[in-house]
C-alpha cells in the first residue's frame, strides 16, 4: 500500500542511528567481499560494493518499515550521499599521498637550502619557493588587472556589441589552451627576442599570465552579473555617473567574489608544471632576476625530482613530495586567505 | 484649465495645444513623446503636463507603459539598452533630451523611487542616506552630514524607527523600512521631482500608508508623480491622474486622458476609462 494514502500516525519513520549501522553492516560485507575476491582490503572495492550493498539495504529496511515512497526517497538520497562519498576518495587519497610521503623532509632545510652542489641527502627548497613566488606573482599582476579590466568592460560598457562577442569567445577559446601551447608561446616569443634557448622567470610568467587572463574574465564576468541591476540603476538614479557607480557600487558590492576568482586563478596556475619546464627551465640555485638565467618552480623541482633523480634516488623523491606537499599548503593558505578576505569585505548587509 | 481628453484612436491621442508649459516651480511637460525599446514603440505620442508641487497618478493595465514613461522622465530609460526616445520632456521650460544636457545632472535634479527597495548593501543606513552625496564624492562636515540624514529620515518617517541603529546595514531593515530607506535617499539629494514607481506593491498596510502620508507632506515641496496599480491609493493621494491604455500585445501604449483625479474617478470622459477605474477590465 502507499504510503501517502496511509493516515499520518501509522507511518513509524526509521530511527536515526539505523542508516548509519546499515553503512556500516554494507562495509563489513564489502571489506569481507574484497579479503575474499582479492586477497586484502582494496578501498576501491570496498567503496564501490560497500555503496551498492548499503543503498539496496536501504531500500529494503525502509520499505518495510516505511513504505514505498519514503524508501525512494532514501534511496535517492543515499545515491548523491555515494556518489558524494566517491568523488571525495581521490581528493583525499591524494592529500594523503602527499602528507605520508612529504613530511619526511619537510623540516626547516626545505625553506633555507637550495639543490646547489648537493648530492643525494640534504638540500631543500628555497631556490624554488623564491622561484614560484616571483613567476606567480608577475603572472598576477599581469593577469589580474588585464583580466579583471576586461571583465568590467564586457559587463558593464560593452552593450552586446561585435567587440564584445569576438573578445567573449576569445576568451572562451583562451580557456581551452593545453598549457603546454601557453608554455611554447612563451618559449618561442622570448627566443625571438632574446635569442635561441633564452629560459626566464618572465617568460614562464608570460606563459603563466596567458593561461590566468581568461580565468580572470571569466570569474569577473560572472560576479559582476551577480550584482543586481537595481543598484546599478538606484546610484543612476541618484544623478552619480557610470564610473563613480561602477568604482563605488557594483565592484564593492561584488569584491568578495572578485578576489574568490582571483584566488582560484592563482591556484589553478601556481602548480603549472609543462610550460614552466618549456620556458623558465630548471637551476639548482636561487635566481631573483626573473629577466635572464633560468630559474626553478616547485612544480618544476617535484617533476625533476622523480623524473630524474640522482643517487640514491629516494633522496630526490622526498624532496620532490615535500615540494608537492608545500605547493598543496600554498594553495590551502592562498584560499584561507581570501576566504577571509572576502569575509571581512562582504557587504555588511548580507553578514 | 488643462482638462485633456483623448479619442484612443490612431494618430494624436492627445493635445494640449493650451497646456501652458509650467515654468520654474518644477513642472514638467512631454510632448509627444515616443519611447522605443530598440525598434519596439512601447508609449505613443505622450503630451501630458505634470503640473509643480501637486500629486499626479500614472495608472492602467499591466505592460501598457507607466513604467517605461515614468522613467523617460528622469532619463533613466536609456540606462537600458538601444532604448530611445523620441519627442520632448521639459523641466521648467527646458528640454531634458536637448542638445549638450546631462543626464547625470537631470536625475539629480529629478529623483526616483523604484518598485523593490533596492538599498546599496555594502551601506549602513546613515550611509545609504547620504549615498547620493558620497558617491558624487561631495565634501561634507560631519555635522552637515548628521544632519542631512536626519532631516531626511523624519522627512521619511524612518527617523524613530532607526536612529539607535544608524550604522548598521541598512538591508537589515524591513521591506517597508527600506522602501522609506531608499525614499529618505531620494529625498536628501534634495530634488525638484519624485518619480516613484509602484512604490508600496510590496509593502504592508500600515507602511503603505505611511508612505502615502509621507508624499501627502512632501508634496508641498516635490513634484511627484506616482505608478499603481492600487485604484485606491490614486484616489486617495493624487490631484491628477493619467491613465495610460493599450490596445493589445506589441501595440504601443498611450494615454487614454489625464484630468483631476475626482473626475477620472467619478465622471471620467472616455468609457475605456470609467470601465478600468470601476473594475470591467484590467
Ligand atoms: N527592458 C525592456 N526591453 C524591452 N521591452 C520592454 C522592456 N521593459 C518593458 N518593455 C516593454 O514595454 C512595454 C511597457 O512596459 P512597462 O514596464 O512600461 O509596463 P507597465 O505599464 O509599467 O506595466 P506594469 O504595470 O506591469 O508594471 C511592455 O510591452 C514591455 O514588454
Ligand atoms: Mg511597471
């Protein structure tokens, strides 16, 4: 019978703590399937049974308890719980990996050595710290102004016009560059200008602030049409003119968003591997001129590290995770900050 | 004096040949006034003299134009794009869509209040007061400024309800609350006009006549000129109404008459009128 033509009071809901044995009771059974099918515990086994076990035990235990409808309805929602659950697994195996195996030398060597003239044990990081900071940061300031800029113009003054459209799919073309193209762009601008072969921290900026610039309009786009257009029109109607308006009410309005995206764009490029192996290259040591002479990115020193370690090995592997578990901490701080960052900036209004 | 009729047909809906341009005072007179969308004609032919310091209401069925011609009045329609008019609007005697005029300068000159509150979010409510000054990036002392937020908020009705809490957001306020919000801001900038767009639709009873109180005292200083839909309301704020018809979908608006607001209520000449204002249609 459904349930829906039942009176309310035979209805008897499950109560809460039955879901949570019945994920249990499905990843007992998945954990045993999986000793069985392959000999040990395989998470991805496990996950992957255990969701299918848990979602028809739920269906059954629910049906009969509660009827046909509610049991869906469970059912549906354990399905986005499961798919949920999967998408996380790789997130933080991931961040697992990289803690287990990066804190072996992450000590205080990573920041104040650099890989001159070491072999095999010791060394650390700081050439390529300094690196990541100078090639990120003249990114930024390369792609932010011209990026958020861009956006404005597209949101507020471009009305519909063929400038706006060409520029709008360009943008969505720029989107779609493999970075590894961005990378050669650079490598081969600045071999015309500076000669066969010249590597820089510029160029792999250059490279860098190509692939931000699009992410940049992107995100300002959007935030900028999030603004209702009933404050753009309130401060017109006030007699303030479209600059004042745009400077003092909308880009405030939306400043929290802006530097959401700004962030983002930061993240998305600070871990750029391909086109700053192309264009800023590889160095042992610290390199503050980002206008000549090679110089090493995080990303950069993990790759090298595993894909050409000295001897013993191992050595360039840990440096190399613990340079990977550093640019995952950058990025984590990156987007702390901005969080608060927007936080305080948001409009009070809103708090 | 000015009692124009019109015949709903084709060509000139309206003449006022005798409306005697008001000049100074803050009186303002539309000559026919076309107003497009892009290629869409949205209002037709508009004449219609708004006459300085006095009530006038803007009624008649949903999509035929009050909005669209209320905004022509302070050149706020062609904030939108690719939409234009045709015709004049003058101010005192001077064409607002004249040759070298700035807009930016007409709407300080001729304030708005929109149908939804919209009061700026990043302000608190002194600052949102006084928004029209900051922005313009005005210099004021602070006592000046204290000053000019209270004196508009009493002008508002707003002033008890918030003076303990001026610094505080001002969309933390009420939805009538911020309606008379965002009337105090209008009203600070100290304009000639007040075009007010359906300003009590989402307001409860009691604001709603508190916003109705507050335009019965403001009118001895504004004009104002008023949307709604509420017959009611008209009937009871207004010295003048003009109501606005439309033939059907994609026809241009026009208006129909304009004339005291006794007469379009009780005796009005056209029968499209008189069957709006007692209910038939719309
Ligand atoms: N931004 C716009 N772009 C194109 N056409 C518009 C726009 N705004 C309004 N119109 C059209 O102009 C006509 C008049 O609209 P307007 O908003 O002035 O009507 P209204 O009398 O204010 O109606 P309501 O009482 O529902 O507010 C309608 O046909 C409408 O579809
Ligand atoms: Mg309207």
């Amino acid at each position: 019978m459904d349930t829906a033509t039942q009176p309310a009071g035979l209805i008897r809901p499950l109560s809460r703590s039955v879901l949570p044995v019945l994920v249990v009771v499905a990843l007992v059974a998945a954990g045993a399937f999986s000793f069985a099918v392959a000999g040990s515990i395989n998470i991805p086994i496990v996950i992957v049974v255990g969701g299918v076990v848990n979602l028809a035990l739920t269906y059954v235990v629910s049906r009969r308890a509660e009827g046909h409808r509610r049991a869906v309805d469970r059912t549906a929602t354990s399905v986005i719980t499961t798919l949920m659950v999967a998408a996380l697994v790789p997130l933080l195996s991931v961040l697992w990996t990289a803690l287990s195996r990066g804190t072996a030398r992450f000590d205080l060597e990573l920041f104040t050595e650099t890989m001159r003239s070491v072999v095999g044990e010791g060394g650390g990081a700081k050439h390529a710290i300094i690196g990541t900071a100078i090639i990120t940061g003249l990114a930024s300031l390369m792609a932010v102004p011209i990026g958020t800029f861009t956006g404005i113009y597209l949101v507020e003054y471009s009305r519909g016009g063929r400038l706006a459209r060409v520029t709008t799919s360009m943008v969505d073309v720029m989107t779609g560059i493999p970075s590894i193209v961005a990378g050669l762009f650079a490598y081969a601008l600045f071999s015309l200008i500076q000669g066969p072969g010249a590597r820089s921290g510029f160029a792999g900026s250059v490279a860098l602030a190509l692939l931000m610039t699009p992410i940049v309009v992107r995100s300002t786009q959007e935030m900028l049409r999030l603004v209702p257009n009933e404050l753009r029109e309130a401060s017109y109607a006030l007699g303030v003119p479209k600059w004042r308006t745009i400077t003092k009410v909308v880009i405030p309005t939306a400043v929290a968003g802006l530097l959401t995206g700004v962030s983002l764009s930061i993240a998305r490029v600070i871990g750029e591997t391909a086109p700053l192996l192309v264009a800023a290259g590889l160095a042992q040591d610290t390199n503050l001129n980002p206008f000549s002479g090679r110089m090493t990115s995080l990303p950069v020193m993990s790759y090298y590290g595993y894909a050409a370690p000295g001897f013993p090995p191992e050595a360039d592997y840990e440096r190399g995770w613990s340079a990977a578990l550093l640019l995952i901490v950058l990025v984590l701080v990156i987007f702390t900050v901005s969080r608060i960052l927007a936080r305080v900036l948001r409009p009070k209004g809103l708090r | 004096m000015m009692s124009e009729t019109a015949q709903g047909t084709e060509e000139n809906v309206m003449t006022i040949d005798d409306a005697k341009a008001p000049t100074g005072d803050h009186g303002i007179t539309a000559r026919d006034l076309d107003i497009y969308y892009g290629d869409f004609l949205a209002v037709r032919k508009v004449n219609m003299a708004i006459e300085p310091r006095s009530i006038t209401a803007l009624i008649g069925p949903s999509g035929c134009g009050k909005s669209t011609f209320l905004r022509s009045l302070n050149r706020m329609h062609e904030v939108i794009p690719r939409a234009r008019v045709d015709g004049t609007v003058l101010l005192d005697g001077e064409d607002i869509y004249g040759p070298g005029v700035d807009p930016v300068v007409i709407r300080r000159k001729i304030g708005m209040v929109f149908q939804r509150p919209n009061p700026f979010p990043t302000m608190s409510i002194a600052e949102n007061v006084l928004a029209g000054m900051r922005l313009n990036a005005k210099r004021l002392s602070r006592s000046a400024a204290d000053d000019i937020v209270e004196k508009s908020l009493r002008g508002a009705n707003l002033w008890d309800e918030v003076k303990n809490r001026l610094d505080q957001p001002g969309s933390g306020l009420s939805g009538g609350q911020q309606q008379r919000l965002c009337i105090a801001r209008a009203i600070a900038v100290e304009p000639e006009v007040l075009l007010m767009d359906e300003p009590c639709s989402a307001l409860d009873p009691i604001s709603t006549m508190a916003v109705e109180s507050l335009m019965l005292e403001l009118k001895s200083d504004y004009t104002i000129v008023i949307v709604t839909h509420n017959m009611q309301q008209a009937a009871r704020v207004s010295d003048r109404t003009a109501f606005f018809n439309i033939d059907g979908t994609g026809q241009p608006g026009y208006v129909v008459e304009m004339d005291a607001t006794e007469k379009i209520f009780s005796n009005p000449s056209q029968q499209a009128t008189s069957d709006y204002v007692t209910g038939r249609f719309g």
